[in-house]
C-alpha cells in the first residue's frame, strides 16, 4: 500500500517497499561493515529525500542496531529566509516524530568563499563538514552519515574521469572513510546502492513530503551537465548505466585498497619525517613502480599537509617526471613545496631554506656555543657508567685524547672520519647520505672537531679514535638541542 503525503506530525507509515528498503539498508549495513553495533552517529539532514529517506530509514533501524543518533542540519544562507526557515520546521518536525534531538547552525557561504577564494559549493562543504564534526565532538559521535546514493557515485565517477583523475579517483566514494579534512569523525555512506528514485518513493510511501534538496543548488555547472545530459544519454546506452559505474568503480576500490596498504608498509622506513616535512630518497623512489612512487608522495604529502584533498594526479605526475630532471622547487596545492636536490625529494608545508655554512668558531670547555640551528653545551665531567649514550644530540669524548683545542665547522671537500662501531674510515659525505640528510642541509650540520680531525657529528657519529674506554679518566659531555630548518613562510 502507500500513503499520502502529509505533516511529519502524523504517523509514519511501511509499507512492503519501506520494509524492503530497510531491509536491503541493514544488509548493506553488514556485509560492508558500514555502521558498528551500538555506534553514535550524527545523521547530516538537508531535507531532500536523499537525507530524509536516511533519516527515517536509520531511525528505524536503530533498535535492532543500538544505535544513538544526533540529527544535524546545516544552513548555507544561499536560499531565501522564508526558504531556509521552511527546511528548518520541516526537520524539526520530523526529528520530533522520530524522537531525535536535532542540532542546527548556519554560515554565510558567500562570504566565506569570497574571503577564502573558493567556489560556492567548496566553501558550503567546508563549513558545513566544519560544524558536522563539530557536533560529532559535542555528541560524542564516531561517525558522520551521509545520504548520497547510487546515482552520486556514478555522477562523482563521470566527474573524476572528465577531470582526468587517477585509479583512486575514478574508484568513487567508499561506504565508510575518513575525514577528509584534517581529524575528523569517519564518514558512513549507507544507500550508496540505492538509486535517487527510491529514495524519493520512500519518503512518499512512508507519508512524508521532503523539501527540494537545497545541495541541488550547490552543483557545480559541470556536475549540472553530467546530471542533466549525460546521464540520460548514456542510460539510453545502458539503462543500468549506474549500477555498471558502481561496479567499475568497485573494482578499481579495490586495486586501490591493495596498492594503498602496500605503500603505507613502504612508506615506514623508506620516507623521513622531520620538523621541515617529509624526504624521500630520490633515486630508490624514481626506481619504484609508478603505482607506488604516486601513493609514497601523497603519503608524503598528507603528513606535510595533514590533508589530501587538494592534491590531483596531475601534480603527483609532475613530480614524478621532475625525479628525472634538475633539482628545483615546485608549488602544490595549500602551500605545500615539493623541493627536488641531489639526492632527495622534500616535501613540505611553506617554502624550504637551504642551512647556511658554519663560520669555524672555538669550542669552550665548558661552555655553549650556537651554530646555525644548533646550540651546543659543553662540560668536563667525570666519565658516566654506561659509556654510550643512544641520544644522537648527546655525546661524550675522552678529553684527554681530545684535548683542549676543540671547534666547531661545516663540512670541507675531503672530509673523513672513523664512525663508533663502523672499525675503518668512511667519507663525511657517505656518513650524512646514508643518514638521509638532504644536500640542503649538509652545511648546517655541525662538526665538533679536535685539531683537525671530526671528533663529533652532531646528531650522527663520533670518531672512535675520542670515544671513551675504560681507562678514560675525564669526558668532554656535549649536548645538541636544535630546531630543525623549518619552512620559510
């Protein structure tokens, strides 16, 4: 049977289709792992049928699944006040019937893009995800819910292949993913299998008249063109065109999962993080399959940016074919510089200064010295019980084989040492390579040197010919604090 609309004051009704749509939801539910047992959850509500067949659908389902819902509606400002203040009674009234505390807030979209220079619908997303997960905060909540339905995801797959978007693009939206700005709850995409026409024969059978989706007038003049021409075309190709994007996309989520997990196991031991960003050795990643040198430099990227949602296939490429030219800097998106030397790809937020060289200066004992991004305190001591200290801005040398004519320098052509343990002599260069410090750097490491021989490479090695024994009567103590280079902003 079906029912007539009416106020969201009178009963819901089910019918044999509301029954069935719920329960195809939970099994979707299930098999995709969407939603926990017992989740908090904060349902985003604009008032079209999309997020109000949601809305009902998940309150229906929240006995059988424990679940603790907030509902959450965000006003843009962009439609009239008569418009905007309509949507916000109908939601309350519907919040009411399903006995649902609702939270509701507003910014001024207009604004906000103008200040920020966005488009439109950019800078109604970021405030309105600002307040979601703001309200997940408030609540408690794990995740955000989201209406979007079978035919978002083949609109969203359309928009990612017009645009030239990578494997990862073209694989669509996920059941349940991650913030995508900054920290944030995850985000719970139940009726991604359920098409928009359902969704609207929903609301009409549980007796429930939805608003006009006020996200319509967000669409970007492209997405209008992929909803309104080229769906329709290709349906006549394909009248299950959206389910057969569904399944490309599927299958392209999947590869991506795979390749994915693989770089982050990757990632860990073959980049370098620092206070300036993130460095990956050069040749090793031009070395690597392309699949996988992309994923380490959105990794990179991420962890310099804390977000990837600027960052398209087209700047990762760009990247990867500057490996194979000239060192130089190149701009991406939010201030982030990608710097290509020698030997290393530094990715970081603002743009990288290149250390200045170290004047040579006398080392006190004791005494402190600043060198470049280093302070160094130095004392005479009684030698410690445990000869080694596993801190590399911490050293301690025999000041008898030391002796009291110690400096401080940067590096110089032919620079050699014997490294602690290593039982021969090795080049300073092949010390600080191998310790992945970026050509940009090298000067800016400080040599703690003994005549002129390296005693010391802050934040490396000693020299075993200075290193303590049992026999050492006195110790020289050192001790490095230092701000890494940081990006010049």
């Amino acid at each position: 049977m079906s029912a007539k609309p009416s106020s969201t004051t009178t009963p819901l009704v089910s019918t044999r289709f509301t029954t069935s749509v719920e329960r195809r939801v939970l099994a979707y539910i299930g098999k995709h792992r969407v939603i926990a047992e017992g989740e908090k959850i904060v349902v985003a509500v604009s008032g079209g049928p999309d997020s109000t067949a949601l809305l009902i659908i998940l309150s229906r389902l929240a006995s059988k699944l424990r679940l603790d819902i907030t509902v959450a509606h965000f006003n843009h400002q962009l439609r009239t006040e008569e418009e905007a203040a309509a949507d916000l009674n109908f939601l309350q009234s519907l919040a009411a019937s399903l006995g649902l505390p609702l939270a509701q807030s507003n910014g001024d979209v207009r604004a906000y893009a103008s200040e920020h220079h966005l488009s439109i619908e950019d800078a109604a997303r970021r405030l309105r995800y600002a307040f979601l997960s703001a309200q997940s905060s408030i609540v408690g909540a794990s995740a955000v819910v989201l209406g979007h339905t079978l035919d978002d995801q083949a609109e969203t797959v359309l928009l990612h292949l017009i645009r030239g978007a990578g494997l990862s693009g073209i694989s669509g939206m996920s059941p349940r993913a991650p913030w995508p700005f900054d920290a944030g709850p995850e985000l719970i995409r139940p009726l991604l299998f359920l098409q928009r026409e359902e969704t609207e024969r929903y609301c009409r059978e549980v007796g429930v008249m939805p608003r006009s989706d006020p996200t319509n007038d967000l669409l970007t003049a492209t997405r209008n063109q992929v909803r309104h021409e080229l769906m329709p075309v290709l349906r006549r190709l394909n009248p299950r065109i959206e389910e057969a994007l569904a399944r490309f996309a599927h299958a392209a989520g999947a590869d991506v999962e795979y390749l994915d997990d693989l770089a982050a196991q990757r990632f860990t031991g073959f980049a370098t993080s620092h206070g300036s960003g993130v460095t990956l050795p050069r040749r090793a990643l031009a070395a690597l399959p392309r699949p996988l040198a992309s994923r380490l430099i959105r990794l990179a990227f991420t962890q310099a940016h804390q977000s990837t949602a600027d960052l398209e296939s087209t700047h990762i490429a760009a990247l990867l074919d500057a490996l194979k030219r000239r060192p130089g800097s190149h701009s991406l998106p939010g201030g982030v510089t990608a710097t290509i030397d020698q030997t290393s790809l530094i990715i970081a937020k603002g743009r990288l200064t290149t250390a200045g060289r170290i004047e040579p200066a006398v080392l006190r004992v004791p005494g402190r010295i600043v060198v470049g991004a280093y302070a160094v305190q130095v004392r005479l001591e009684r030698p410690p019980s445990i000869l080694k200290t596993d801190d590399p801005l911490e050293a301690y040398l025999d000041a008898d084989k030391a002796g009291a004519n110690l400096t401080v320098r940067s590096r110089c052509p032919g620079d050699r040492l014997r490294p602690l343990g290593l039982g021969g002599e090795k080049k300073l260069q092949d010390v600080l390579i191998d310790a992945k410090v970026p050509a940009r750097e090298r000067d800016g490491v400080p040599l703690v040197c003994a005549g002129d021989q390296i005693a010391w490479v802050v934040g490396h090695c000693i020299d075993e010919r200075f290193a303590l024994d049992t026999a050492s009567r006195r110790a020289i103590h050192l001790l490095a604090n230092v701000a890494y280079l940081t990006p010049d902003t």
